[in-house]
C-alpha cells in the first residue's frame, strides 16, 4: 500500500515569491491534515479536512496562505507571498477517519531566502 | 496554548545501552497520546497509539507506558541499536477537539556504534 505522498521534497525561493506544496493521501482516507514544524518545535496543525470541506482551519494564516482538497482527494497547500519567517517543514498526514491512526507523508522542506 | 512537554531534548548512547523518554501532557479531556518515530528525510512513523490509562504496548524493543490521571508517557528503548538513532515524537489527542494532534519537541536519540 503507497504511504502518503508529498511534492516537492525540497523548496528554495526568495521572499515574497509565492509557493505551492501538494499532497496525495492514502488511498481511502477521508481526513487529511496539513502540519508546519518551525526549526526546534513540534509540528503544529495548520488545516484539517474531512473529505473536501474544511473543518479545523483555525491555525492557518489565511492572510497569505490558502489550501483546497478538490474532490476530496489530494490538496495543495500555497503560500503568497513568501516571508523569512515561514520556512519550516511542510507534513502532510491523512486518516481513515478523524481520531484515527495519522500517517504521515516525508514533508517538504520550504527555505525562504 | 496547550503544552505537550518532552524530555530530554536530546540524548546520545552507546550501541546496547538501555534509554528512556519523558512525554508529560494536561491530564483534561485526554482521548489518545500517539509516539512516533522520525528518523532525518523520511516520513513520520506511528509506534503507538495509548488511549487507557495504565496501557503498556511493545513492539519489538520498544515499549511504552501511559498514566492519564497524572499526565505522562514513557517511552522505552531496550538494548538500543544505531538505526534507533531518530527523533521521538509524542502527541496528545484531546477528546474536545479529536483529530487534532499537539505534538511535543521531540527527543532526538542518537546511538553511537
């Protein structure tokens, strides 16, 4: 069975230009999660959904960050524009169910310079 | 803010000793307190999920232990080998918001041959 599957690995851009991650579950999760880890920290959430519909958004920065699960399936998370302070690692994890076991997918690693 | 505190930060061992992890969490609206294992460019991995108070849970050398009412986790490692060089990730499952994981810092494990 594939894991959990993110693009790009790595990402280097200058600040203010924009950036997209993309993430595709395991097959038949229906929640999906997208996490941050700051250098030093514990990943933090940033969005849960239950299949496409948005349910815990309430720590994303929806100045410049959005993110949409069409079809309830895969989600692209975006960042526009860029600042110094958002590299950090990108985690993406899905779920059978909410409550459930997460697993999650290697991340990617966003440095703004 | 809810702190999900994690000790030592670090730790470094020789090949055969024998270590520990602290994972110390608020004891309210506890539901689930998930380990995971993150070695350097690979995706978390799930060790355990402890939901009962008093629950005890191996996998191979690794156990793990859970106390509810007074807030903490261990995490035990049995004659450590070099590929259980990695961080530790333990997260707290709250029941009143389910789904959402708060992750502590990590302890990072480094076993020397």
């Amino acid at each position: 069975e594939a894991g959990v599957v993110q693009s790009p690995r790595y990402k280097i851009i200058e600040k203010k230009q924009p950036v997209a991650f993309w993430c595709n579950p395991i097959s038949g999760h229906n929640t999906l999660y997208w996490y941050r880890q700051n250098l030093g920290q514990g990943p933090e959430l940033l969005i849960r959904y239950e299949n496409e519909e948005a349910v815990d958004d309430s720590q994303l920065p929806k100045d410049r960050f959005s993110a949409e699960r069409l079809k309830g399936v895969d989600s692209t998370l975006k960042i526009q524009p860029a600042e110094l302070g958002d590299s950090a690692v990108y985690l993406c994890a899905s779920s059978l169910l909410r409550g459930n076991e997460q697993f999650f997918g290697p991340g990617t690693r966003l440095t703004v310079l | 803010i809810l702190n999900v505190e994690q000790s030592p930060q670090s730790l470094h061992v020789q090949e055969g000793d024998s270590t520990n992890f602290t994972c110390s969490f608020p004891s309210s609206n506890f539901y689930a307190l998930h380990w995971y294992r993150w070695e350097t460019a690979k995706s978390p991995e799930a060790l355990f999920v402890m939901t009962l108070n008093g629950d005890e849970k191996k996998k191979g050398r690794i156990s793990a232990t859970l106390n509810t009412k007074e807030g903490y986790s261990y995490l035990y490692i049995k004659g450590s080998q070099p590929e259980d060089s990695a961080t530790y990730l333990c997260a707290l499952d709250r029941g009143s918001t389910l789904g959402r994981l708060y992750f502590g810092r990590g302890t990072q494990l480094t076993v020397w041959p």
